[in-house]
C-alpha cells in the first residue's frame, strides 16, 4: 500500500490526494476510476459527499 494512501488520523486520502498519489492531475479523471473500481466491487464508498473519504476496500 502506498505510505500516502493514509494520514496519520487514519483517514482515506481526498479525491485530490489520490489523483496527487497516482499522476492524475484531473479530480474528475480520479472520481471516473473510482467509479469503475466502484462497480468492479474492489472498492466501496460509504460517503458521497465529493471528498473521497468514503473509501473501502471491498
């Protein structure tokens, strides 16, 4: 797992912070993979309130 992926208040990282981690200069280009990762059920969002803190693996 990427050392970024978690603060240390043990939150998932923003949308911003993810695309940060990842290369994706676009939040929406991170929220699009997020999204298929969603429906491909490797992940779960609990809140979809645009932060990207309801991030789980499934």
């Amino acid at each position: 797992m990427h050392p970024g992926l978690y603060s240390r208040a043990r939150e998932a990282p923003t949308i911003r912070e993810i695309g940060r981690i990842v290369g994706l200069s676009s939040p929406a280009s991170v929220v699009y993979h997020l999204d298929q990762m969603e429906q491909l059920g490797v992940i779960r969002r609990t809140e979809r309130d645009g932060d990207g803190r309801g991030i789980a693996l499934s």
